[in-house]
C-alpha cells in the first residue's frame, strides 16, 4: 500500500488557501446576514406598526360590529370587518389617476371607503349607500367633502345618482342572505347606473351568487384573498353592454 505523501511547503499553500477562500466565503455570508438583518428590522417594525394600527382599529369597531351583526345579520353579512388586504383586493383595478364617480354599497365601518378615499383625486366623488345607523354615525365622522354618505337601500340608486354614471361599483353586499329578487334588482340598479367598459366589483365568502352576477355582467373573473377572516372570493365584471 503506498503512501501519499505531500510535501509540506505545498501542504501549506493549500491550507493557505482554503483559509482564504472560508474568509471570503464567510465575510460574504456575515455581509448578507447584516443586510438581510436590517432588511427583516425594517419590515417587522414596518408590520408591527401597521397590526398595532388594525388591532387598534378592530378594537375600537369590534363591539360595534358585533353588536350591529347581531341586531340585523341578514343585512351586516360577518361578524368582523374586512381586512385592508381585501380592501386593496377590491380597489386595485380602479384607475385612480383621474377623477372619477365611486359608488360603494354596505361601506359598514368604511375598511373600503378608507381605501378609495387614499387613492382617489380631490375632485373625485364617493357615493355610499349604508342601512345600518351605527354605520352611517361612524361615515359621517369621516368629513371628507368628496364623500357622499346616504342612508338608504342600494336599489334606490336611482333617486341619488339620477343621469350620472358610475366609474366602478364596489359591493360587500350580503347577497347570500337578501331575497333572490332584491339581489336581482341591485344587480340590474349596479349595470345600468355603469359607465361602458367599466367595473362592477363584489365580494363574497361563497359563490352562491355567481350565477347572478354572471347573468347579469357578461365580462366577469373571480380572484381568491385568503387573508381576511372568511377568507373571501372577489368577482372583478365589465359592463360591456346597455
């Protein structure tokens, strides 16, 4: 059996070596370490910061909302409000870039309405129809002079609206739980007072409308948010047509 036998001088050369490439090697990933450190800082103040806020905010409706879904659960739809990744979910296809007419229907604690309103422009116009008193109480603490808070059904578009044409519609609706015929009316009411080519916007916890909104909106798509509690289904619809 023989022997390998290196001589020492290369022997320390590539010891030599090896020590210099686990230096760099190392230096690499302490360097990457620190960045991706300051990177996960930034981004978890950044989150806490923003859950504090919701935590506060939740804190502040939750016994509100509560109370409101117990009174009338037919018409509130959940027992907790939205999450504001549903709200971008609902409001990320409208163009914002110039004026435009938003209608929202069941604003509720205005998770939506917050979210329209920090994207709209000055001169744009928000119309919210909300049945609830608590609800309105709250929306009309807003202040916003493009906001128009109207305490009424959303099947009486018609009386608010009269000639003018929405840009989008954006619903949290509880068609689940409304008479099929009112459903169908509101549905009608939402594609007639649409501006051509532009969006009828809805979520739900279930699909148990898309037959509907399909019949109604020929031009239609469903996204999946799973972060909300329910996690909830958004139909994104076109008018296309008159």
């Amino acid at each position: 059996m023989k022997i390998l036998r290196i001589p020492a001088t290369h022997f320390l050369q590539l010891s030599l070596k090896f020590d210099f490439i686990f230096c760099r090697v190392n230096n690499i990933c302490l360097m990457k370490n620190q960045y991706l450190s300051k990177v996960f800082e930034k981004n978890f103040y950044k989150k806490l910061i923003t859950t504090l806020q919701w935590q506060n905010f939740y804190k502040k409706y939750m016994r509100k909302f509560l109370k409101e879904f117990i009174k009338n659960p037919k018409t509130v739809g959940s027992i907790i409000p939205s999450s504001s990744r549903l709200a971008h979910s609902m409001t990320k296809h409208i163009d914002f870039s110039r004026d435009v007419i938003i209608v929202e229907f069941g604003p509720w604690i205005w998770v939506f309405t917050k979210e329209v309103l920090k994207k709209a422009t000055k001169n744009s116009q928000i119309f919210v129809f909300e049945v609830q008193d608590n609800f309105v109480e709250e929306l009309n603490k807003i202040g916003d002079p493009r906001l128009v808070v109207i305490h009424d059904w959303a099947q009486n578009i018609d009386k608010y609206l009269g000639d003018k044409k929405a840009d989008a519609i954006i619903s949290g609706l509880p068609f689940g739980s409304l008479p099929k015929e009112l459903t169908s009316e509101i549905l009608a009411k939402s594609h007639k007072h649409l501006k051509l080519n532009w969006m009828y916007i809805q979520f739900q916890y279930f699909l148990q409308n898309k037959k509907d909104i399909f019949n109604t909106f020929k031009n239609h798509s469903i996204t999946w948010q799973p972060i909300n509690f329910p996690p909830a289904f958004v139909y994104k619809c076109h008018k296309i047509h008159f």
